[in-house]
C-alpha cells in the first residue's frame, strides 16, 4: 500500500530514509500513529493504519499539497517494523511491554503533588523560549488580580516580532505565537477586564498587520488570526462599550492608514457599538479628508499616499453603501475614473438598481474615454445593451473593434457567440477568413 500511493519517487526515497535511522515513532494512540522524520527540516508525520482506513498528513511542502511523501513512506516503513517485532515476540511466546501513551503521561500527572509538577514545568519553561513566553503572560494576566496591561503590550510587541522575513516553512511557528497572543487577550476578556481587552486587542492588530508584509502566508495562518483578533476586538468593544466617538476616531485612523484593510468596512461591523454618535463622528472625519482629495488624481509615486487615497475612497463607498444612496455611492466612484473598467462598475451599480438608461450613459462614457484601451466586459456590457434595445448594428460594430483590435481566439469566440445570438455566424466566419478591415457593418437579425 505505502508503493501504491508513494508519489514519484517518494518511496525510494523514503525507504533510503528508512534505513538511515531517521524516523522516530513518537506514538500510537486511538489508531492514530504519529511519528517526527529527520529530512531538510524536522517533519512531523500522522497516519491512521486501522479499520481499512489508511489517513496521512505531514508537514512538508509536498505534504502540505496533498500528496504521500518520502517522510509518509519513511514513517509507515519504521511502524511495519516495529509491529513486525511486536508480532515475533508473541509468536515466541513473550509479550512485549506495551509502550507509553498520552493517558499514561496523563495518569503519571496526576499522580505527582504539586511542587513535583512546578519543577518539571519550570525546567521546560527554561527550555522552550515559546513556552518561557507563554507563561509570562499568564503571569502578568493575573499578577494583582488585575491584567498588567503595560507588560502585556510588551509582550505582544515580543511574540508578533519577525525580525526579517519569514520563510513560510516558519510561518507555522509564528502563527503559534500570536496564538497565544490572541488566547492571553481573550483570557483577559473573559476575567472581565474587557477595557483592557479593547486596547491590547489593537495593539495585536497593528502589530500583526505590520507583520503581514515581512511572512509568507501561504497558507493563511497569519490571515486566520489576523481574523480572529477583529472578532475579538469586536468582541471586547461590545463589552466595553467604550466612548463612541473615541473609538471611532481610533477605528477611522487605523482604516485610513492601513495596508491590509485593518477595521475595514468599520462603519458597519461596529454600528452597533458606535451608536448614532460614534457613526455621526466616523463619518464627519471620513468628509473631511474626501475633501482633500483631488478630483482627478494624478499618478502617485509614493505607495503610502496612494494607499490613503485608496482607503478613504473605500471608507466613502462603504459609507455610501450603508446609507442604501445609489447616486451618492456613484458620486464617490466618479472621483476615481482612472481605468475604462471604473465605468463599468458604475454602470453595474445603476443597473442593480433598475436604472438602465443611466447604466446605459456611464457604459458610453467609458467606451468613449478610453476608445484605445476599453476593457472587454465593458464593450460587452455595452453590446448586451444594445442588443436589447434592438441596435443590433451598435452592439455588433462593438464587438468586431475588439475582434479588430486584439485577433485572438477569444476575441474572436466572443465575436463568434454575438454573431449567433443575432443570426448571423456565416457572415462572420466569411469575413474573418475574407481578412476584412475594420469598418462599420450593417448586421441585421436572421
């Protein structure tokens, strides 16, 4: 079976592991064997072996895609062994000891006073710089029945550090230490102390997003707990309650100047807790810097402006959203008419609301603007139009300049499908293979 689902040549290469002492069976408990592979790094590797069922999983990168690796292959290899032996003895008549599982390390616990648990603890802790840093939060959670919220910031500061970038082999590591950030957060929250839940909470956030751009997330650990603290922020906001207008000059700050959509949207998800006052406050800061936007903004340079820019148009849009007004929502849009592309999303919003003619208006205004560079969808959007209201011509004059301009297969299977919707492929295929130039065709419905 390990030969059957081996990839490539993961099994050779497995066994050649094998056979080099690498593997380690770490335990086996409730059909679950878990084992730690020595390879480029130190993989870990489950499988389950019982019932007919045969699961797998390891850490690896060709692991992580799915796949039955050489460490699979290695770790099956050393647990065939060991049950080979297991079954020699009993054929010898001796019954081997049965190895330790996690209930016995339970068992022995348990059993052992307290001081005896400190001291094995404590030499761990020693040990594990993670764990070291664990139970030093713990410590400052609790120190005077109250959280010692200026150690914990530290702490947070500490754990969310990079220091360079992290490959994403190491990613995992890091998101295990921010996961501890988040669960000392949500102790703190659930102890009642949710005020200073609110603020350590945005202290994690802002060190996260900071932290995003120096990790390899792909996987989507940091972003999973990047989540989580915006739930837990929110959380502790609802408990809280704090001053609305005060929050919503922190939420608005942070959003402006974000780089990953920190409190995003923070008008809605925090309505409730801002109340009429905080939303009130939210949106005069958000007017107040539109109005320091340009209608027609030139080509930045400097990233960090850009973004700004970007975001408040974003906060505007949102804010325009939340309200339900269409014309409004429009009007902030209009304000960032930089690519053929931005007409079509404003047309696509008149015609969500019914308002074909006005959809119809904004498709023109683009096509028009950017004669050389219209997107496709757009001249789509615009021929679907037209063939609605029966300008059958219109509608196809579009589609043969796109064909016209860019004489590729999907030019072409798009002009293909618009010429069978009126009837007319034959003309089509003659033309296109006649080599005809651009110009204005009259076509009419068969």
């Amino acid at each position: 079976m390990l030969r059957r689902k081996a990839w490539g040549r993961s099994f050779e290469r497995g066994e050649a592991y094998y056979l080099d002492n690498r593997v380690e069976i770490l335990f086996e408990e409730n059909g679950v064997v878990t084992a730690r592979v020595q390879g480029t790094d130190e993989y870990r590797v489950e499988f389950r072996a019982d019932t007919g069922i045969f699961g797998y999983a390891c850490d690896c990168p060709v692991g992580d895609d799915g796949r039955f690796c050489k460490h699979c292959v290695a770790a099956g290899l050393a647990w065939l062994e060991r049950r080979k032996g297991s079954q020699s003895a009993e054929k010898a008549g001796s019954v081997p000891a049965a190895e330790p599982t996690t209930r016995d390390i339970r068992e022995y616990l348990e059993s052992r006073d307290k001081s005896r648990l400190v001291e094995l603890l404590m030499d761990q802790v020693q040990k594990d710089d993670d764990l070291h840093e664990r139970f030093l939060m713990l410590a400052a959670k609790n120190r005077s029945g109250a959280p010692d919220t200026a150690y914990l910031r530290k702490a947070i500061t500490r754990a969310t550090r990079t220091h360079g970038f992290i490959h994403w082999r190491k990613t995992w590591d890091y998101v295990c230490r921010v996961q501890i950030v988040v669960d000392t957060i949500k102790d703190v929250l659930k102890s009642g102390h949710a005020v200073a839940a609110v603020e350590l909470a945005e202290h994690a956030l802002g060190r996260v997003e900071k932290a995003l751009g120096q990790v390899d997330d792909s996987d989507g650990g940091v972003g999973s707990v990047f989540a989580e603290l915006h739930e837990l922020h929110l959380d502790a906001c609802r408990t809280a309650r704090p001053e609305p207008k005060a929050l919503a000059r922190r939420l608005f700050k942070y959003r402006l100047n974000s780089e990953w959509g920190l409190f995003e949207d923070a008008n809605e998800t925090y309505a409730d807790v801002l109340g009429p006052e905080g939303l009130a406050e939210y949106q005069r800061l958000a007017e107040k810097e539109w109005a320091r936007v340009p209608e027609a903004k030139p080509d930045l340079h400097d990233y960090h402006a850009e973004g700004r820019i970007l975001n408040i148009a974003r906060i505007m849009e949102s804010l325009a959203e939340q309200s339900g007004d269409i014309d409004k929502l429009v009007a902030v849009k209009a304000r960032n008419l930089r690519y053929s592309h931005d007409y079509l999303e404003i047309a696509l919003i008149y015609q969500g609301a019914g308002r074909d003619d006005d959809a119809l208006k904004w498709a023109e205004k683009g096509e028009k603007k950017f004669p050389d560079h219209p997107c496709s969808e757009l001249r789509e959007f615009l021929a679907d139009e037209y063939l609605r209201r029966d300008r059958t011509s219109d509608a196809m004059n579009l589609i043969w300049a796109g064909f016209s301009d860019h004489p590729y297969l999907d030019a072409y299977q798009r002009l293909y499908k618009y010429a069978n919707r009126i009837g007319q492929h034959d003309y089509v295929v003659s033309s296109s293979e006649a080599g005809s130039p651009r110009g204005r065709w009259n076509f009419v419905s068969a």
